[in-house]
C-alpha cells in the first residue's frame, strides 16, 4: 500500500509554530489541520491564540471550531475527521500540513491508539465526575502513575474516564493502550519539530500571557460564564480558563490569575516535549539558532525531501 506523505510541525506551545506553519504552508501548496484540543471549541479564541480570520481565508485552516464549549471533544473525534480532511485536501491538489501541539491526538492518528475496544460504564463514570477534583486524580495516580502523570489533575473528564477504566477492566488504561496490536496507518508522517532554549522559551510564554489577559481573555471567559458554560466543562478546564474563573469569582487577584496561567502553561510546553521527543521520524530545529529566513529554509528542505520533490 503506497502511503500518503504528510508534514506534521511540532512543539511546544508558545515556540513559535503558527508563525512558522504560514511560510512553509505556501512554500509546499498546503493546506493546515489544526492538532490542538483548545482551538477546536468555538467562541474560546483569545485564550488559544486563533489564527486571524484573514489568514484562514488565505491559508485553509481545519478543525477550529468544530464543536461548541458544553461538547465533548475526543481523540476518536480527530482521527475521524482529520482523516476525513486529509483525503478531501489532497483530492484538491493540496498538502496536510499538521500544525499543533496535542501528543495525543498525533498518536491517535498516526499510530492507532485508539483501535481497542475500551470498557465503560456511564454510571460509574458519573460518580468519578461527582469527586473532588484533587480525590479524583489521586485515585487515578495510585491505580495508574502513567496516566495520571499524562494529564493535567484538572482534566476531571479524562482523568474520571482513565480511572474508569482500570476499575473496570482491572487493568491500567496506559498499559491497555500500550499492549494493543497496532493497525498499520495509510499515513507517511514527518514530524518537523521546533523547540528553542528553556529560558528564552520562559520569557515567551510569559510574555504572550499578559498580552492575552490585556487582549479582552478576561471578557471572553466572562462571556462564557454569561453563556451558561459551566466552569466545570472539560473545555474550561484548560490553562487561564480556571484561573480567570476563579479571578472572576473573586477567588483570586488578576496578577493571581496571570502567574497561576503562566506557571501553569511552562508545566505544559514540559510535558509536551517530553511526549514529543519520542516521535519518530522527527528532525527537530533550535529556533534560537539562525534568522526566521534561515529556518524557514530549513524546514522547507526537510518538507520537500520527505514529499519526494512533488513541491
């Protein structure tokens, strides 16, 4: 079976992918499938950094807002649909090009994780939800440490649904999604990875979180809670959407909220990168180390030689 070559552009968040995404995507005629867990619920856009609706009217972007706040969004949900984008893009001439900073929803795709057949239960999975958040996650760390260091102790949704399956099947969910026979995928992937020095990387994340807490975040999540959103949606469970929450309820100061996301956002770009540097093939590019133009040749030639010069 001969496989269908795409490019994946990879990191952590706040390295710098979407600005490097738009050069290379017009370089290599592509189209760009959005792997973020955040930009795929409508309404949340200051908060997950949407790209512009001028630069979407340029450069196809794919799965942003494909599912409202109250949704439960799921890896199965992406591998459908990329899937379905994948074929409809290159039908049209066109390049996927994956741009986003989700480790699961990469795997989902391009190794078949989610081919077993997982138990559940959605009474038992009520009760788990009906936990304190902090008795949840220490359930799930005593009963699966894997799992439990993949997501965020605020992730109730995942974290009761992990939990729910070792209390169901006597197993680990890390090690039932570990044993499974993998299907062999119809995807020949690339991962181009970006990363740049701790420290300069620090000063990024910071810096982008002030500017989106004076860039009308505080009104968003305002307009969420007005909405009827519930803060204990999975989608408001995410980085600065808890801590402007909490801010908003006058649980915490604004500055409260800007460090709260910012020390929460650094733990995240660290666990991504520790999930990313198992992705195989990669070539990975120090963003620290040559001019934009530089690297953005750099990245075409690793595209173009994995596309087998068709671009």
């Amino acid at each position: 079976m001969k496989k269908i070559p795409v490019v994946a552009l990879i990191g952590p968040t706040a390295v710098g992918k979407t600005a490097m995404s738009l050069d290379l995507a017009r370089a290599i005629h592509a189209e760009i499938i959005s792997v973020d867990s955040r930009q795929v619920y409508r309404y949340m856009d200051v908060g997950t950094d949407k790209i512009s609706a001028d630069i979407r009217r340029e450069i196809p972007h794919h799965l942003i807002d494909v599912a409202d706040p109250d949704q439960v969004y799921t890896a199965s949900d992406f591998v459908v649909q990329a899937s379905d984008c994948i074929r409809r893009i290159c039908s049209r001439g066109f390049v996927p090009l994956f741009v986003g900073g989700t480790p699961f929803y990469y795997q989902a795709l391009f190794s078949s994780l989610l081919s077993i057949d997982v138990p559940s239960d959605e009474q038992l999975r009520s009760s788990l939800m009906a936990l304190e958040t902090d008795t949840l996650y220490a359930r799930l760390k005593a009963a699966d440490p894997e799992s439990a260091a993949r997501l965020h102790p605020n992730d109730k949704f995942r974290v009761s649904r992990a939990l729910e399956i070792c209390l169901l099947s006597g197993r680990k969910a890390s090690e039932l999604y570990a044993s499974q026979t993998k299907k062999e995928t119809p995807y020949d992937v690339l991962y181009i990875g970006l990363y740049k020095p701790r420290e300069i990387l620090v000063a990024g994340i910071e810096k982008r979180v002030r500017q989106q807490f004076a860039s009308g975040y505080p009104e968003e999540v305002q307009w969420l809670l007005s909405r009827g959103y519930s803060p204990d949606l999975p989608s408001m469970q995410g980085f600065g959407y808890r801590e402007l929450v909490q801010y908003l309820q006058g649980k915490m100061t604004f500055e409260e909220a800007v460090e709260g996301d910012v020390i929460a956002t650094r733990q995240f770009a660290k666990r991504q990168m520790t999930w990313f540097k198992k992705f195989q093939p990669a070539v990975w590019f120090d963003l620290s180390q040559g001019t934009p133009a530089e690297i953005a040749r750099y990245l075409l030639e690793a595209a173009q030689n994995h596309l087998g010069g068709q671009r």
